[in-house]
C-alpha cells in the first residue's frame, strides 16, 4: 500500500500501431502480470498521485502528425493494480477518478485542421463517466482552405460549451481501438455550427 506518488517531471511518448480492421484481443492488466514484473508482488495500491508536469506525445499511424500535449497535470485517486486486497468489497477499478489539467494548453488534431481546448478533463471510472470543462473545437484554416485541404463533403465543425459529459463509456475500448463509445451524452450551454462544401 502506497499513500503518495508525486513526480515533478514526466516524459510520455506513445506509439499506437493499432490497425482498427483487426480485432484486438483487449487491454487488461491482472495480478498474474504484475507478479511477472514484480515476483513479490500480488496487488498494489496507490491512495494517490500527482505528476505536476507531464509532456505527452501521442503517435497514431493514421495521422501524420503526432499529438502533443506539454505541461500537463495528471491527479489520480485510489489506484489499485492487480489482486483486490478485500475481496469482498465488489468491483475494483484500475483508479477511481483522474483530472487532467491541461493548463490552458490548446491541442492541435493530428491532421491539423483543428485545435482543442477545455480547462481540464475528469475521468470518473465507477460513475463511467468523462466530462470536459470549457471545451473549444475551433478549425484552424479559413473555410476555403479547410475544404481545399479536407475530403471531400467533410464537415467544418466549430464548437463551444461550459461542459460535456459521457456516460457509459468502456474504458477498454478506449484503450484498444482510440474510439469512445457511450450510452448518454449531456451538454451543457453549448453552441455548435456545422457547415459542408457540396461543390
């Protein structure tokens, strides 16, 4: 059992060569893994942690460009890998809840046709729920330009919200295939505009 894990500076540079055609056998990480890793180990659990400034860079093989995020802030609740200490107390989760504090960072998509921007993300792994703060999906070329430079009859997207919200979303599938699935979204105060080139 580990009260605290805090690290000042982290480094993560991720390379997902997942071909979305092929089925994936799943992301699971048991107790028999970290006895593995770890010979004297069974299960661990982490009250906390806290990585002040993470530096993130995500490679998908669809895209051309990888997605960076730099100077961010990762806050984690009650981690628990591998065997449950109290079998009894139900369903253990790989963590409860997560906050990703962006720090006012914007995101540009892998393609760079667009940025992102929301104050932070909460993950919410009993409830199975995501919500973003402040979220902005902005395109970042003139609308000539974008539709020069996108497929053809690919929507020009621009977006505005104080928060939205996933329910019922599989953090599994998240992991395996990068696609978020889920059963209710919620809006709240948002503002969308969709436009088309049709010519």
């Amino acid at each position: 059992h580990i009260s605290q894990i805090e690290t000042p500076h982290l480094w993560l540079n991720i390379l997902n060569e997942h071909d979305p055609k092929q089925m994936n056998p799943g992301f699971s990480f048991s107790s028999m893994d970290l006895a593995s890793a770890v010979p004297f180990l069974n299960s661990v659990h982490i009250d906390s942690s806290f990585f002040k400034d993470v530096n993130l860079t995500y490679h998908y093989q669809h895209h051309r460009k990888p997605i960076k995020a730099d100077h961010i802030g990762i806050y984690t609740d009650d981690i628990h890998i591998g065997t449950p200490i109290n079998r009894r107390a139900g369903k253990t989760y790989l963590f409860t809840s997560m906050l990703i504090d962006l720090n006012g960072k914007t995101i540009l998509s892998g393609d760079s046709l667009y940025s992102f921007h929301t104050k932070d993300i909460r993950i919410n792994l009993p409830q199975k729920r995501i919500s973003l703060d402040s979220l902005s999906i902005k395109p970042m070329l003139k609308r000539e330009d974008f539709f020069k430079k996108s497929v053809y009859q690919t929507d020009r997207v621009t977006l505005y919200g104080k928060q939205i919200s996933f329910y019922n979303f599989d953090l599994n599938n998240i992991l395996t295939t990068n696609r978020l699935d889920f059963g209710r979204l919620q809006f709240d105060h948002f503002n969308v505009l969709f436009e088309r080139d049709k010519s």
